[in-house]
C-alpha cells in the first residue's frame, strides 16, 4: 500500500469540519433574505400603509381595542415577536443540549417562518391584522432557528478560526440579500412591464423570500451534523428548565456582563435595520425604489465590511474592534438625524456608512460570545444571546414606536436610539473578555 495516498485521522477531520463550515455558511444565505426583502425593505412601509389604509379618522387602528397610530403598528408588532421569541427560545435550547439534537428543531423553526412569510402573499388591502400576525411568527420562528444555528459555531470551528468562520457567514447572508435585493429591484421598478401592480410586486418580493429561505436551507441541515449530548440531569419540564439555565449563568457573571452590554448596543442596531426603511419612505419621502438601492449598497457593502472588520478583529483583537464599531453606528445616527428630506445621495451616504459596520459588528459579536460559552451549553447559552440578539429588541422598537407617536417625528424617534449605543460602548469596554473566557473553562486566543 502507498502511504502517501493513506488520509491522516486529522486530515479526514479538517476535511469533515470545512464540509461542516461551508454547510453552515449557507443558512446565513438561506435566512438573510427574509431581514433584508422583507424586514428591513418591503414589510415596513408596506405593513404601514396597509395599517394606515385600515385606519380612522384620526389615522389609528385598534387592535383588539386599543388605540394605536397607524405608523406605530409595524413597530408594535416587532416588540411583541420578540416577547413570543423570547419565551419560546430558552426552552428550545434547553431541549438542543439535551438531546443533542439541533437539526430537526432547526427544521421546524427554518420552514415555521418560511411558511409564514411565504404566506405575505395574501397581505393585501386592509389586512394589517393578518400582516402582524404573519410578521410576529416569522419573526419569531427566525430568532429560534438563529440561536441553534449559533449554537453550532463552537462546535464547528476551533477559538482561533471562529472570527473568520463567523464573518464568512455573515459576508454569505449579506451576498444573498444584495442578490434578492436586485431580482426584487427589477420586478418593483418594472412592475407594469411585468403586468403586476406595485401592491402584487411587493407582495410577490415578500412571499419569494420565504421560498428562498425553506430552499436554501435543505443545505445546512443535509450538512450539519448533530452531536450526542453529553451525560446530564435528567430533564426539567418547561420553564424550570429555563430557571435552571439562567442560574448556571449567574456562575458566569463575566459572560452575562458581555450579553448585557450585547443586549443594549444590538438593540440599536437591530432597531436601525428595522426601522430605517420606514424613516426613510416616511420622514425623507423617499421612493421606495430609492430605499431598495440603498439597502442593496448596505447589503454589498455589508460583505467587505464583515470581511474587513474580521481582519481588523485579527489585527487588534474582537473587542477593540466592536468598539470602534459602536463609535461609528453612534456618528451614523447623530448624521441620519440632520440628513435633508428629499436627497437620495446624503441617504446613500448614511447607506455606506452602515454598511461598512453592519455585518463586522454582529459577526464579531458572535465570535466572541462563542469564547464565553462552557462547554457543553452551546444552545442554551446562545438561547440567550439570541434574546439578546432578536430576543429583546423590543426595547427599541417600543422605544421608536412611542417617540413617534407622542411627537409625531420620525427624526426624534431615530435619534432616540442613540444611547442604546453609547450606554454599550460603556458596558462592552467594562468586560475584562480574557478574564472572561477563561471563567467560561475555555482556552483563551492570543488576541481578544
């Protein structure tokens, strides 16, 4: 026999994990569809007028009775997804560890909200209430299916390639948008030639997104691989499982310090993307072709700067470079406050700039919250960072939503924002991560 030909255990190893990696990249594909087409584009404008369409008088709709302004809606229905998340995902990663079985419920969250946003389809006329269902499952299942995605990064990848691992899969989720994103530019600003109505166009743009997503996402779960659970107690039942994953976290105080300095600065940020479509269409009275060629700079932007900002994180350390991040989201905002109503190119401007720190900024959040997880706990853990991720990004939302209406300003509202960034930058800069990373029973990278 040659042994040359002979493949060390390692080499079958690295091959596995690379086979392993590029599966995994491609649920940030599969996924990122649905926050560009239909979160951060088509759905808030779209879910607005929808609202506004079913509202008095005095421009309010009232659901279930309470009084609500019709531009508030969309803003609603976010905060209250997150809260449905926040309750269901703990539970689900609880049952992950366990079990040591990621795939299926991956499966089941992945195609609950593909199903729903395919479901877009049918939002038309006055259907807001229809519209904010729709919007609070999808929401919802994507946030579940994010954190056991996450959860596999430890897993997939050792400490000294995850930056790299993280920020490739964001860089793919962003490629995929920008692709969408120009399909659905095409079929919104030819409508007529198309023989479709601007309502049917948009639709059409949020019911493909879910298509995307359920496709795209038989490749990771045909190329992830579940791992047998460790020994463990048995189960606890529902949310005394929950008690007990929040009390095996109190004995990381360092970690949770890092998650709450996460949960405030991503709130921002998760805002900003939500919201900024809406700001833009509503406050700026730009187009909504204008608003789709700037989240398709963001998107295509978003890739060099994930892939940047990774550089950047191997040069000077993960930390570091999230904190510059945070500098740059608060300069953002602070010039999209003053930005003029009516000029595209100063909101392509302000398109650029959050481009540039959009993907690096959560993509090297992740890797570093991976540093910080025992052994083990991956999907509990990541349980919480999703909560703080999508999880509790009802803070700014509601935060937005009631500015707006009790001044009626766009502009006060996106300033509003400000301090989740600031008051981050303070919490973030606080968390000794070296210290932390080796509380969690982890070795620690050589730079952090």
């Amino acid at each position: 026999m040659d042994t040359d030909t002979v493949r060390s255990p390692s080499a079958d190893e690295d091959a596995a994990r690379r086979r392993e990696q590029r599966g995994w990249y491609f649920y940030d594909w599969a996924c990122s569809v649905y926050s560009t087409s239909v979160v951060t584009v088509f759905l808030g404008p779209y879910l607005t007028s929808v609202a506004e369409a079913a509202a008095d008088a005095d421009g309010f709709v009232h659901p279930l009775g309470i009084p609500v302004r019709a531009g508030s809606f969309f803003a609603y229905a976010v905060s209250l997804s997150v809260v449905v998340a926040v309750l269901v995902m703990p539970l689900v990663g609880a049952a992950a560890d366990r079990t040591g079985r990621k795939k299926p419920l991956l499966a089941a969250a992945a195609y609950t909200g593909a199903a729903a946003t395919a479901g877009m389809f049918f939002l038309d006329g006055d259907r807001y209430l229809l519209g904010g269902l729709l919007l609070v499952v999808a929401n919802a299942a994507q946030s579940v299916a994010m954190m056991l995605y996450n959860s596999y990064l430890p897993q997939i990848a050792p400490p000294e390639e995850r930056d790299a691992v993280s920020s490739r899969g964001w860089a793919f989720g962003y490629a995929a948008g920008a692709l969408v994103l120009v399909a659905n530019l095409v079929l919104y600003t030819g409508h007529d030639s198309f023989g479709v109505s601007e309502s049917m166009a948009v639709r059409i743009c949020l019911a493909s997104a879910g298509l995307w997503w359920g496709a795209f996402a038989l490749i990771p779960l045909r190329r992830l691989r579940d791992r047998r659970a460790p020994a463990r107690e048995a189960s606890l039942p529902g949310f005394r499982q929950l008690a007990a994953t929040v009390r095996d976290m109190r004995r990381h105080p360092l970690t949770l310090a890092f998650l709450l300095a996460y949960l405030i600065y991503n709130d921002g940020i998760q805002t900003v993307i939500s919201q900024a479509s809406v700001y833009g269409s509503k406050e700026l009275g730009l187009g909504q072709a204008t608003l789709i060629v700037a989240v398709l700079l963001v998107q295509v932007l978003a890739v060099a700067g994930a892939l940047l900002l990774g550089r950047l994180a191997r040069r000077y350390g993960a930390k570091r470079t999230i904190l510059g991040s945070l500098v740059a989201w608060t300069l953002t905002l602070a010039a999209g406050y003053v930005l003029p109503a009516g000029a595209p190119g100063w909101f392509f401007v302000l398109a650029a700039g959050i481009g540039l720190v959009l993907g690096g900024s959560q993509a090297l959040s992740r890797s570093l919250f991976s540093h910080l997880v025992p052994p083990g706990k991956e999907a509990e853990y990541f349980s919480a960072y999703e909560i703080s991720d999508r999880g509790l990004s009802w803070l700014g939302p509601l935060l937005f939503g009631l500015t707006y209406q009790l001044t009626g300003s766009y502009r006060d509202a996106i300033v509003s924002l400000v301090g989740f960034f600031v008051l981050g930058f303070v919490l973030l800069a606080r968390v000794p991560v070296r210290r932390a990373i080796a509380d969690a029973g982890n070795p620690v990278p050589e730079r952090i």
